[in-house]
C-alpha cells in the first residue's frame, strides 16, 4: 500500500483514469486520511464538544429544557459589573504591557545595545511570559505587599505606598501583575515585526529630508500599526482569561467574570451551574469577537510581510 | 556605533526599565524567602516546605500527570503532524488554526465544558449526554488506564488540549526543519512501511523538538492551577496555593522554587534549540 500512495504524484492525477483506477483512487484518498483521524477525534471531544455542550448548556434550565433566562441573567447589574471590570483590566494590562513592550523591544533590536542583550532579554522575557498564576501571586505579595520587599524598602526612604492609597490587591495592582507576563508577551511577539522593518525605509527617509517623527507618522507606523494592535489583542485575550494570578491574589470575591465562573462550578451549596454556563458563554463571545479582529489584523500586517 | 545606546537615552531608558521590572520581583521574591523574622535570614522557609509530606506527594502527583500528558500528545500529534506535512499539506492550515485554540478558549470555560460533559450522573441529565458520553466517562473519570487517582485522568487529558500548542508548534518546526520527504522517501526505496520510517528515520531526527514539546508541557502541568482547581483535584498548585495562604514566607519560597523548575525547563528547550535551529516565538501559559 505505502509505495501506491507515494506514486500518486500531480501527473498521475492528471491523466484520465481508467474506472477501475478510479474506485482505487478514492480508497487511497479515504486511507490518506485515516491516520489523522485520531487527533480530531480527541480534539473534537476534549475541545470542541465541551465547548459545545457549554452553549447549549447556557440555553437550558436545570432539567434540560429550554430557556434564555440565563443569557438574559447575564445583564444583571452585577454581572455586567463583573464584565466591565474584567474589559478593563485586560484593557489596561494590554495597553501598559503592550506599549511597555513594544518600546523594549524596539530599543533591543534598533537601539544598539551591546550584543549580548538581545539574547538574555528574550530568554528572559520567555521565562517571565510563562512564569504566572499561583506563583506569580506570591512573587509579587513578597515584593509590593503590606510588608512585601520593596514596600518596606521605599517606606523606609520616606515613601509610604500603603499610606498614599496604593494597594497590591485591587484593579491597579492586578494591572501591575499582569503587566509582568504582558510585557515580555509583547516583546516576544512584536519582534520579528520590528526585524521586518527595514533599514532602507528610514534611511530613504532621511536622504528624502524626512525628520524622526516625519518618518514614524508616514512610514514606520502606518507599516506598524497592525501588527501592534494584532499583538496587543493578543494581550487583552490573554489577560480576559486569567484566573488563577487574580484568584491568588484578590480572592474570588473581587468581580471578575473568571472569577464568578469559579465560584458558581466550585461550590455546591451558592453555586448555580447554570449561571456558569452563561458566564462562560459570555466569555466565548467576547473572546470569538477578539480574535476576529485579530484576524482582520494578521490579514492586514502580512501584506507587509517579506 | 559600540556606544549607539547612548545617542539615543530613551532606548537606555527603556532597557533599564525593563531589566529593573524583571528582576526586582525576583530580588523580593528571594530576600523574603530568605526571612526567618523581620531582619533575619535563614532557609527555614525551605526547609518547612520541604519537610512537609504532602510537597512531596502532591509534586509526584503533578509529576506523574505531566508524564502522561507528555506521551498522550506525543502519541496523538507524531503521527498527525508527520502525515500531515508528508501527505495532506492541506490541512496544515487548519491544523495551525486548532493549535491556537486552546490559548483563545479559556481555561475557565474549557473546565467548565468538561465538567459538564463529563459530568458522571450529575444533576445535568441533558438526555444525549448520558446517552452519547455516559458510559465513557465513568471510565475516563476512574483513571484506570494510566493507575490514577480517580478524575485525574480526565484532568491529564484536558493538559493534552492546553499544551496542543506547545506540541504542535514544536514538532511542526523540528518536521520543517528536516527532509522529510527525500528522507522517508529514501527509506521507502529501501523497503520500509510508513510505521519504520517513523520510529527509525523520522524519530530519531525530532528528538530535540519532541524533548522541547515535553520541557514546555512540563512547565504548563507543573504550574496549571485552573482546571484542578475547578475539578477539585489536589495537584501540586493546588497545594501551592494552600500553603502560601496562610504562610507569607513558605510562598515566597514556593514561588522560588516554581521559578526554578521554570527555568531549568526553559533553559533545556533553549539549548535544545539551539541545535535544531527553531525560532519559534513561544507564548502562552497558565495564567
């Protein structure tokens, strides 16, 4: 069978083929896809079918039958309390990791620096983008806490953060966190766009008579921009689905949909799957409409692409 | 152009902002480790945290559930990827699309998804649940497959979902990376079938990449605190999480040595790199 396949080569498809070669053909194209089948299989019942299952779920009542009350749960006022703040956590952390990022990034690679930066940055930032939840928490507890490290070190040079309405565990504090896996999350993404840019464009510029900022408004950025925000999307999915750094952090009763969700699954006795279900629901919307924009965005930054 | 950081002080600025932000967290995290009481320092915090048993056994837990999920996805996405790239390049752009899908379906609400499809005779009698997925479950749930504790089978399935793209990426560029047509066809001119290419010719050329794919996912499972906690499994985040509640110095120790486990997984997978000659942007993580 193995050197039957491997002569189906473009020549062999092309000519007319015989009926009985035919029927042979589709057998090899039916075979061709058996070893694949596996995968989508598991993918289809640990990914897709869950995900399935989730929305119908948020359509039905306790005993299965169906319903909208929950979706239309979903605009109660502490609901849509607990989206706001989610949006505009992931929002901020976005915002700040992403242009905190692109900056590092852009002084790494075109800034000059001695060679042996970009290396250790970019390991670095590999480490730092995978270094989150549970751990992360208790990293920043020990240095920005109440008694945390570098708390205790300002205050004793006269800068009480604690006393100037700062605080680790609260909206401010998650964006600092967060920003931590943001940052290098950027970084490591935004780079090869920034190796895309070429030397000639801002060169070409110069010899034109084109200034710094003459050349970022009509070149750099324009060629820029959707990479950026495609990244920076990235960023806000990335921050919209963090549970277990906020978790450790402020506690499941701060007003994060993550949050609600664990809640409403975790216990039995104040939790309403239902309403899990819905929250979830939610969730996938508002995580579909983000990666249609980036989508639109890969779309438009590719065109630049060498 | 040896000094070019200092023609222009604001991308100084920016790399030492950056240094500053990564490794100030780090310094806390390790001086307060360090505390015994207030001004003194000592490794009482390691050696409380060491001591305990539980450490110990919720680690080899986490361990061992890091183990299967490495050979599931191994096993699963070897044979796809490989017939993939050799035999239906088509479907390299979907494969692409899926690998990405476990990064934009949450953890949260992938958990939940399971839960409820899963669910052995809970109150969500949904009629085709049962009916299509009913007697599986009680199976997948028993752990019995890999000698598990019940439930935590399901769980090492589901890191299989979430490190799909740590596998796939890695062995879709370990595959670019060789001949995989001269050389399989090669082997098929000797006379061998497709299964001894794979394990004599393709295998032993991926090695750095399956071993990056199993560093990553390693890192994922050793740190992944969502899913278990929202199955109520006692895997070694979880056990984490529990302990640095109620010990500030015992977390900043537990973070430490999370840290390092990071880091010695990472820097394997660089140096592995290093080798195979892959890129790859690596992203994502259980946050």
């Amino acid at each position: 069978m193995a050197q039957a396949v491997s002569q189906e080569s473009p020549t062999a498809v092309a000519r007319p083929l015989h009926p009985r070669a035919k029927g042979l053909a589709r057998w090899h194209s039916v075979a061709d896809w058996l070893p694949v089948v596996p995968f989508f299989l598991f993918f289809s019942v640990f990914l897709l079918l869950p995900t399935v299952w989730l929305v119908i779920g948020a359509f039905q009542t306790d005993s299965g039958s169906f319903t909208t009350s929950n979706v239309r749960g979903l605009f109660d006022s502490d609901i849509l309390d607990a989206y706001k703040t989610s949006l505009e956590i992931s929002l901020a952390s976005a915002l700040t990791g992403g242009i905190f990022g692109f900056f590092v990034a852009y002084a790494m690679i075109r800034g000059n620096p001695p060679r042996w930066i970009r290396p250790v940055l970019s390991t670095f930032a590999g480490v730092a983008a995978n270094f989150a939840g549970i751990p992360l928490a208790f990293a920043f507890a020990a240095t920005l806490g109440t008694t945390g490290v570098l708390t205790v070190f300002l205050k004793s040079h006269g800068i009480d953060l604690y006393q100037s309405g700062f605080t680790l565990y609260s909206f401010t504090g998650l964006v600092v966190v967060y920003t931590y896996f943001q940052m290098p999350l950027m970084l490591l993404i935004i780079s090869p766009s920034i190796d895309g840019l070429r030397r000639e464009w801002s060169e070409a510029a110069t010899n034109l008579g084109a200034s710094t900022s003459q050349y970022w408004r009509w070149v750099g950025l324009p060629v820029l921009w959707p990479s950026i925000l495609g990244a920076m999307v990235l960023l806000f999915g990335s921050a919209f689905a963090a549970y277990a750094t906020a978790y450790a952090l402020v506690g499941s009763e701060f007003n994060l949909v993550p949050l609600l969700i664990g809640r409403n699954v975790e216990s039995d006795f104040i939790g309403n799957p239902q309403q899990a279900n819905a929250l979830a629901f939610g969730m996938i919307v508002i995580i579909g409409v983000v990666m249609l924009i980036y989508t639109v965005l890969q779309r438009r930054s590719s065109r630049w692409a060498r | 152009m040896k000094h070019g950081l200092l023609r222009n002080p604001w991308n100084l600025l920016w790399l030492v902002l950056a240094a500053l932000y990564f490794l100030v967290p780090l310094y806390g995290t390790a001086e307060f480790s360090l505390e015994t009481t207030p001004g003194h320092h000592g490794f009482d915090a390691y050696q409380a945290v060491l001591g305990q048993s539980q450490f110990w056994s919720t680690f080899s837990l986490s361990l061992e559930i890091a183990g299967c999920t490495v050979v599931i996805s191994l096993l699963l996405m070897l044979p796809t990827v490989f017939w993939v790239h050799l035999k239906l390049p088509r479907l390299r752009p979907v494969l692409d699309v899926i690998a990405v899908l476990p990064f934009v379906v949450p953890p949260v609400t992938l958990a939940v998804g399971i839960l409820r499809l899963f669910e052995a005779g809970g109150a969500q009698t949904s009629g085709i649940g049962n009916v299509f997925i009913g007697q599986p479950s009680n199976w997948l749930l028993s752990g019995s497959i890999f000698n598990l504790p019940p439930g935590i089978q399901l769980l090492a399935l589901a890191y299989v979902i979430l490190a799909l793209p740590f596998t796939y990426r890695a062995l879709d560029a370990g595959m670019r990376a060789i001949d995989l047509r001269t050389l399989s066809e090669a082997a098929q001119s000797l006379g061998s079938g497709w299964l001894k290419v794979l394990l004599w010719i393709i295998l032993p050329n991926l090695r750095s990449a399956m071993l990056s794919a199993a560093f990553l996912t390693l890192t994922l499972v050793m740190g992944e605190y969502t899913m278990a906690s929202l199955m109520l499994l006692n895997t070694f985040p979880i056990y984490m999480f529990q302990i640095g509640n109620e010990q500030a110095y015992q977390a900043a120790a537990l973070a430490v040595i999370s840290l390092l486990l990071t880091w010695i997984a990472l820097l394997g997978v660089l140096v592995l790199g290093r080798t195979t000659n892959d890129r790859e942007v690596r992203i994502g993580g259980a946050h």
